[in-house]
C-alpha cells in the first residue's frame, strides 16, 4: 500500500512496528476495515498521542 505521501510500504511490517494499545484502540474503534484506513487512522492517533509522525507515514520511512 502506499501512505499519504505516496511511498510504498509494507503494511503488515508496518503493524509490526506500531504501538500496542494504540493499534488495539484503532482496532477497537474501527473493527473490520481496510488496510488503508486503519492505518491512516493509527497513524493519526499515533500523532496526536505522541506528537511525532509515525515512521511509516514519512517520505522516506527509516525501516
């Protein structure tokens, strides 16, 4: 999938490396969804909760 930015990645990589309770509370919230929204849902809920842009929504991810 790609994130907001375009950048290809690695969706379920990518849950691997989020927060736990953040992850379930999406979960939570959402149940059963897409891929693209759940994690754009998480990546904002990581935002708000951290203040930081949550590494796979970058240009250019780290990982």
């Amino acid at each position: 999938m790609k994130n907001a930015l375009g950048t290809e990645i690695d969706f379920n990589k990518a849950v691997e490396h989020m927060d736990e309770e953040l992850r379930e509370q999406v979960q939570n919230r959402l149940g059963p969804c897409s891929d693209e929204e759940f994690f754009f849902t998480y990546a904002t809920l990581h935002y708000e909760t951290y203040g930081e842009v949550f590494e796979f929504a970058k240009k250019f991810p780290a990982i």
